[in-house]
C-alpha cells in the first residue's frame, strides 16, 4: 500500500488589536521546515496614547509695579501693585488642554512653587537714595516693606489646595506653593476615557503683587523718575514624588 504525505498548509494568522495604555507589542514563531511543512507567523499590534504630563502657562516675563493712581512719591510710603491672569496649571496629554493621556500606573499630583532671589529694590545707578529692601520699617504703621502675593483661586477644581496671600520679606521661607494636588487626589480623574468621559485637573490663578516703598526717604534727584529692579520671582512646577 502506497503511503501518501499528507501536506498541511497553516496559513498566516495576524491579530490587528487597540489596546490603551499599552506599549506595542510583536512576537513571531517560526515552524522547523520539512517535508509537507510551511513556516507560518503571528502578530500583534497594540496602539498607545500620550504620557499624561503637568503643564504650566500664564506666568508673566516681568512684572511692572505701579501707584494705582499715578500718585507721585512725596516722602510718604507710596503703595506699587500690578497683576498676573490667568496662570493655569494642569495635565494633558499635549501643552493643549483636555488631550486624552495615560499615566500608565504612575499617578502623579503636582505643585506650583515660587521661589525669589534677592530681597532689594535698586535703580542700579549710582542714585540710590531710594533704593529699599524688603524688612525695612515703614513710616507709619509700624510694619515692615513686604512683597505681598495674593493668590486668588479661580476657576479651580476642588482637589486643589490653593489660593491665600503671602508676604515675602527678607527672612521669609521659600519656596511658595499657590497651589497643589495630591497624588491620591489626582487618582479622581479619567484622562484615557474615550466617548467624551475623560477628565483633567486644572487649576486657574489670578495673582496680585503689591510692595510698598517705605516713606521718610528724601530722592536725590527730585522731579526724576526712578525705575527700580526687584527680587526675581521663578514660578516653576513639581511633580509629586511617588507616595510610600
């Protein structure tokens, strides 16, 4: 009786499959060939979506603090503010807001710090008959020349801790922390939600800086305007370090 081979041809098998939050992955096997034998391979595919990353925007060059009424200095501790909108804090999966994201297990909150250097006013001219730092006495009150911050929490959700004013003076601690998440509260929110379910954390502030050039004080060029340079103010933010 005459034996026949029998040949079995095992066609090529691909399975195309969308995972999220799931790095691509591809396996191949090869069969050892021989007679009546085909070398077949398998497949998958596996698409991924962006690492969720904290973002910072809003936050002023420089700021120019000025009398809100154009008043004049006339011996008398003269009050000088100006404002910073709309700083915003938030995770994305882009610098665009509400960009669908994964933190693929590595939930993260993070913080908005505010660090300084320096604690002086100077024109950084050789006037410097008005130059003062923060800490020096006031004419009257009795308090002290402070870099005053007010953090006003705008349209904020309310996992934040933010918000409050701060002074800064020459013996204050840094850095400031306006606003903070925590890495438990950030776990709230659904970034990979597809259908139009995902949710982001944000944060909105607007910030009022004020400082006072303390009075008793006598210009040596008087009529002249004086242009002062100030501590500088960093506004940076942190990410969480991971929880124990």
């Amino acid at each position: 009786m005459n034996n026949k081979i029998k040949a079995f041809a095992i066609l090529p098998v691909a399975a195309a499959l969308t995972f999220f939050g799931l790095q691509a992955v591809s396996a191949s096997f090869a069969a050892t060939t021989g007679v009546g034998e085909t070398a077949a391979t398998t497949g998958a595919d596996a698409t991924t979506i962006e690492d969720c990353e904290w973002y910072l925007t809003g936050v002023s060059d420089s700021l120019t603090l000025t009398s809100a009424d154009s008043l004049e200095y006339i011996g008398d501790d003269l009050t000088l503010t100006d404002s910073d909108a709309d700083v915003n804090v938030y995770f994305s999966g882009t610098d665009t807001e509400d960009q669908r994201c994964s933190f693929y297990d590595d939930v993260r909150g993070a913080g908005v710090d505010v660090t300084w250097d320096g604690v002086a006013f100077t024109t950084g001219t050789v006037d410097d008959s008005l130059d003062w730092n923060l800490g020096l006495a006031l004419e009257t009150g009795g308090g002290v020349s402070s870099l005053d911050v007010d953090y006003d929490k705008a349209t904020c959700d309310e996992e934040f801790t933010a918000g409050g004013a701060v002074s800064i003076t020459d013996s204050s601690p840094t850095p400031l922390t306006p606003a903070s998440i925590t890495n438990m509260a950030t776990q709230g929110f659904t970034p990979s939600a597809v259908g139009g379910g995902a949710t982001f954390a944000k944060c909105t502030l607007n910030a009022t800086y004020t400082v006072v050039l303390p009075g008793g004080r006598t210009p040596a060029n008087p009529g002249a305007s004086y242009v002062f340079t100030g501590p500088g103010l960093t506004t940076t933010i942190t990410v969480n370090e991971v929880t124990p």
